[in-house]
C-alpha cells in the first residue's frame, strides 16, 4: 500500500515537471516572431544568431515566462496558507479582498509618486502591496471574529476587494498623467513588461519566504488536524496564524505588486495539487503547490498571448475563466458533503 502511495506521489511530481518543461518551451516559441526549435536552442544555449531573435529571446520571453513560473507558484501557496489559516478551501487571496487591497494602496503610492515625477521602484510596489495586502487582512481577520460561518465571510471579502477596486479605478479613471492612465494594463493583471531585475527580486523575495512557509510544514500539519491538537504538540497558536498572515500577504503583495490582481490561482491550484496527490500533508503540498501554479500560470499566459493575437488578453481574465468552474466544483462538492 506503501509502495502505491509512494509511486502516486512521484508520478504527481513528474507529471508536473514534464508539464512545465513543455510549457515552457512552447512559451519560448510562442508570439508573432516565429523561430525554429534549431534556432531557439542556439539562442539559449550560446546566444547565438540574429540580434533581434536574441533581444526577442532572452530580454522579453524568458523573464515573463520566469515571472509566470515564480509569481504563479506564489499565488498558490499563498492560498494554501489562507485555506490553512481559515479551515476552508475556498478561502484565497483575491476572493478575500486581499489582493484588491494590495492593487489599491500600489495604485495610491504610484500616482503619487509619479504624478511628483518620481520613479516607483520595485521594492517600494513590494512594500506598498504588501501594506494593502496587511490592511485587507486586518479587515478580513475582524469581520472573522464576528462571523461564525465561513459562506458570510467569504461575501464580505468579496465585498471588500469589490470597494478597494472600484476606489482604485476612480483614481485611475480621474488620473490626469499618461504614465498613471497606463496603471489601467496593470491593474487588469499581466505577466507583460518583465525584466531580468524584476525577475531577480521576485525570486529573492519569493524563494525567502517559500523557505519560511516549508519550516512551518510539520506545525500547518498539525494545524490542520485542529486547534486543540496543535497546542497539544506544543504549537505556539498565535505566532503561527501570525506567521501564516504574514508569509501568505508577502507572497500575495509580490504577485500584485509585479503582476496586478490575478484571481482565482489561489484557490483552484491548491485543491487541484490535492487531489492529484490525493494528500494534504504540507511537506508535498507546499512544493506541489508552487509547480501547479507556474505549470497553470505558464498555460493562462500562453492563452492570453495567442487565443486573440496580437491582442492580448488580461492574465486574469484567462485565470477567472479556467479557474472559477473549479472554485464552483468545490462549492457544490462541499454543499453535497453536508447535506
């Protein structure tokens, strides 16, 4: 019994190895300059051939293709963490207004700051989204101690990123600068417009607090089995859901912050990961997470860029579309469970 468990286990992880090495290769071959597989190899191999095959290459396809693996792989442990923290799956960072709270306060910094022409750096979008993300939490995390059932709680994070979009779209709409009307493209959500410093920082930021989240793998596992059987084992319940609120706003502040709001990569990766491991134990689930969301990232971009070429559609408009049946499943599934 073992012995299938564990082939289960490898097979999963192999499956999603093999998807992400041919969605990556096909990204690389993907857009409006057509390359041969010849020249694509020489190119990431030696960079060697045409100037502009290799620019089109190594400055505009790979760190997007990057930035959809690391801020995808992100999004989904972030809403592994909250389903974690919540008890419930359909918990995640955009349902629960999170990820709206962070586009608002990006939103606020940068026509501030732009509009007095000063450039916004990236640490200073991480730290603006990662505040936003915090105050949404802050929100969340109140109407929780007031609100026993999980359905309610749900419709008031909705009702939260729904306020924090629509004030972040009066001051996009009311914007007189160009470069602030520009935040429009962002705001909508794309892995578009990445470079290789983007790409560095995100994976700075992201690969620190995925070491953090693994640490914690044996205390969310006994999370997971109640609250009273973690304080039992000796977990310190208040620094690890303070633990879990922080490392679950970092990785969704990154993703908002480089990416704009992508929806529903939280919550459908992570209940997807565990049905194909067929486990919930946090030791498989945490990496398992991080390569379903690039592989499902990866594929939502790609669709994105070519569906409706050379029109590009928003990344979370593709990820609404292939992820909200997924969040209806787990819905309906659940409402049956208790029936």
């Amino acid at each position: 019994m073992k012995k299938k468990v564990y082939l289960r286990y490898w097979v999963s992880f192999l499956l999603l190895l093999v998807l992400l090495v041919l969605l990556v290769l096909w990204n690389v071959n993907s857009g409006s300059v057509s390359l041969s597989p010849r020249e694509i190899v020489r190119i990431l191999l030696n960079r060697e051939g045409e100037d502009t095959a290799v620019h089109i290459i190594w400055d505009i396809r790979l760190p997007r293709i990057l930035a959809a693996i690391i801020l995808g792989g992100a999004l989904s442990v972030s809403g592994f963490l909250l389903q974690t923290f919540f008890g419930n799956p359909i918990a995640g960072p955009f349902v629960l207004g999170i990820s709206s709270g962070a586009k608002l306060v990006v939103s606020l910094v940068m026509i501030f700051l732009l509009g007095r022409g000063i450039l916004v750096g990236s640490g200073t979008m991480i730290l603006a989204a990662f505040l936003g993300a915090m105050i949404s939490m802050g929100f969340v995390l109140a109407v929780s101690h007031r609100v026993k059932r999980m359905s309610m709680l749900v419709i008031c994070g909705v009702m939260i990123g729904y306020i924090c979009s629509a004030v972040t779209d009066f001051l996009i709409t009311f914007a007189d600068d160009s470069n602030i009307v520009n935040l429009h493209n962002w705001s909508l959500g794309s892995f578009s417009g990445m470079n290789w410093e983007n790409v560095s920082l995100m994976a700075a930021v992201v690969f620190v607090t995925l070491l953090a989240v693994f640490f914690l793998s044996k205390p969310i596992g006994a999370y997971q089995l109640g609250e009273g059987y973690a304080r039992n084992m000796g977990v310190n319940i208040k620094l690890f859901r303070l633990a879990l609120i922080l490392l679950s706003s970092i990785l969704s502040a990154c993703v908002t912050a480089f990416a704009g709001p992508i929806s529903f990569v939280g919550i459908a990766v992570p209940h997807l990961v565990k049905s194909l491991l067929k486990t919930a134990k946090p030791i498989l689930v945490i990496p398992a997470c991080f390569l379903g969301g690039g592989v499902f990232c990866l594929f939502c971009d790609l669709v994105a860029r070519t569906v409706f070429a050379p029109t590009e559609l928003s990344i979370s408009s593709v990820t609404a579309v292939l992820g909200a049946p997924v969040v209806i499943y787990m819905m309906v599934r659940r409402q049956g469970k208790n029936i």
